[in-house]
C-alpha cells in the first residue's frame, strides 16, 4: 500500500471511539459513542459501568468507522490504542479488543499515551512545527507541556490535585445546575459558562490559587471549597434548602469561571516567558495549542490569547470535536509514530505486549 493507514481506538474515560486517518491526515472514517449522558445521572463516573458500555458498544464503533472508511482490516498498516492513562477498566476493553483484532489480522499494534494523542492533534489540522507549547485542560487533565518531539514532551506544569473541568463539574453540582430549565443536558463547565453569561463576576471575590507559586502547576480543589462555603452561606441567606437554584447562582459561575481564567492564563504566561527565557521555545513566533473539554470555553481562551498576544505568541486550538476524546487523535499519533519509526511494540511475530 503506498499510503500508510491506521485504525485508531480509544476507551481511556467515557467515550467508546474509533477512526481510519491515513498518513496525509485524511479521516476516512470515524465513529464515537459518548456515555456522558449515563454518568450525569449518577453525578459522575462509575469505573464499572463505564466499562460495561465500552464493552456494548466498541464491536459496533469499531466496525463502523472501518465501514464508513471502506478500509479492510487487512489493509490497515497497524491498530492504535490508547493504554494509558486513564480508567483501568475503560483502557482494558479498548486494549483487549484491538489485541483480537491484533491476532486475526497479523497487525502491528501502537500503544498510545492518550496526552501525546492529545497534544499531536493541531499536527493533523494545522501546519505546526516543533517545539511548541500545549495546554491540556479537561475533565481529567490539566498540563502545560513543551512538545520537542512526536514522543519527546517537557512536562512544565500539572494539577496538584484535581482538573479544571472537574472542578467545574462539581461546581456546576453544587449549584444544582442539572435543576436549572436552560442547563440541564449541558456538562458542568458548559453550563457555568453559560450561566455565567447572566452574571456578575464582581460579586465574589474568589482568589487565584498560588498566586506566589515560582512554577507552572495548577491547582483547582482550594477554589471549589471556598465555593462550597459560599453556596452554604447563600443558601442560609437565601433561605433555601440545598437542591435548590440559588439566585446568586449566575454570579458565582461568572466569579468561578473569571478566576479559573485568571489562574489558567497566569500558569500558561509563566510557562511562556519560561521557555522563551531558555531559548525553548522561538521568541517570535511561538505556538501554544490549548486543547481539551474546558478549551471550547469561550471565556477561558480568551484569556488565553491576552496571554498569547501580549508574549507574541500565535494560539492554536483544535476543532471542539477534536478537543475532546476522540478516535481520530489516536489514528493520527499512531501515524505520527509510524512516521518517526516510532513506539511498535507488538507484532504478531514478536512479543505479546503487556501492559503496565
Ligand atoms: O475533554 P473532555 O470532553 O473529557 C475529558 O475530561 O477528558 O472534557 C470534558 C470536560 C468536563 O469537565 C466539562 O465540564 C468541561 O470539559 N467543559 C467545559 C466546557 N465544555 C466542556 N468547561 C468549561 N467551559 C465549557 N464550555
Ligand atoms: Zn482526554
């Protein structure tokens, strides 16, 4: 085959994702089944039941994107998964299943690191060179990275403890957002940002966390307590019971939205001035790639390209629905590795790969 193709598939969390990208970046076919409606009823994920749906769905996702693609198995150059990191339960029905695939059609299989996926993606939309700078911020990840190479990242700075989106998702709860008639099918950022909209943030007055922090972390549980105070508090003054929509609801989510900006954007312009201070990164024209759940706020990037303008710094962020977990990034990390001569670590000729 002249062009190189890969199968890509990922069960890091709560989306059931498959796509065929060949080595130009093309996506000939793609499918996803998200669980996020499920795990919003039960107020979060349940590792088991996640893994009970991958397991109902991936068969059909996979064999859908290979359809779509019009790609055999036997065509394929190799099969992408992601193996780390993520829920043990999730990645383990994704693996087992391209493992199959694997043996049946004699495949090279690509071990994916699910943030190198996410951080390669602007490499399949845009023409971006390394190094460049990345800023993850989902759900479940928070990091600020310099990307030297297909496999090579310098780790800048990461959460402390929890994620941006997750923070905002248990804000969102706290606030009782799903009771709320214009937010109830959104996810607790989407629906903070939208709130938001109606609010005044001048309201509250939630401090950024570290602010004397010499370093690029993150740090998001401090912000959510002091929340968590304050809706107790307006629940007394309101008197309303817990569970109810409090009508200082869409100030707070402009506050815990502004503030989450505000510390977003301080971390990143330190990773900035950091790496341009150590010739890491160019000094004209550096690229940083914001990517993940929380980067489609609106808000938030647009803090983010204050930062990028005022450090002469271009601001890349993928597609929304490559923002999000996706099959396609694994497709294309797979490529990328393929490409680099990168990262086969099971062949049916060789050793059975066995996670960590
Ligand atoms: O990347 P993603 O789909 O999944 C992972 O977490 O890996 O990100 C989902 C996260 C959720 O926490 C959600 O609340 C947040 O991204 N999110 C947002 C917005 N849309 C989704 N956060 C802030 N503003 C948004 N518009
Ligand atoms: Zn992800």
């Amino acid at each position: 085959f002249l062009h190189k193709l890969v199968l890509g598939i990922e069960t890091s969390c709560d989306d059931t994702a498959a796509a065929v990208v060949d080595e130009t970046g093309n996506v000939l076919g793609e499918a996803i089944h998200s669980q996020t409606e499920v795990h919003l009823k039960t107020g979060g994920i349940i590792p088991p039941v996640a893994q009970q749906l991958h397991r109902e769905n991936i068969q059909r996702i996979v064999q859908e994107a290979l359809s779509v693609s019009k790609v055999s198995p036997s065509e394929l150059s190799a099969i992408a998964t992601t193996i780390k990191p993520g829920l043990a339960l999730s990645l383990g029905v994704g693996l087992s299943f391209s493992l199959q695939l694997v043996d049946k059609f004699k495949k090279p299989f690509i071990p994916i690191h699910h943030m190198e996926a996410h951080a390669l993606t602007i490499r399949l939309t845009n023409k971006v060179e390394f190094p460049f700078l990345v800023l993850l911020i989902s759900g479940g990840h928070c990091l600020l990275a310099l990307v030297r190479g297909v496999s090579d990242f310098l780790l800048l700075g990461k959460s402390l403890d929890i994620a941006p989106g997750d923070m905002l998702d248990k804000v969102a709860r706290r606030l009782s957002l799903i009771k709320h008639p214009e937010c109830s099918t959104m996810s607790g950022g989407k629906a903070i940002e939208h709130l938001a909209k109606q609010g005044n943030k001048l309201h509250f007055d939630f401090k950024p966390p570290m602010q004397r922090a010499k370093n690029c972390d993150f740090s998001f549980t401090g912000l959510q307590h002091i929340i968590d105070k304050t809706v107790m508090q307006k629940e007394k003054e309101e008197g309303i019971e817990k569970g109810q929509i409090l009508s200082s609801a869409a100030d707070i989510a402009a506050a815990v939205q502004h503030t989450t900006a505000c510390h977003i954007a301080k971390r990143t312009h330190r990773a900035i001035l950091f790496c341009k201070q150590k010739a890491l990164l160019s000094q004209s024209n550096a690229v940083l790639v914001v990517s993940g759940g929380v980067a489609s706020n609106l808000y938030i990037r647009k803090a983010l390209e204050i930062v990028a303008n005022a450090t002469q710094c271009t601001l890349l962020c993928p597609p929304p629905k490559l923002c999000t977990d996706n099959g396609i990034m694994i497709a294309w990390n797979g490529i990328e590795r393929l490409r680099a001569g990168l990262g086969i670590l099971y062949d049916t000729e060789g050793i059975r790969y066995e996670p960590k």
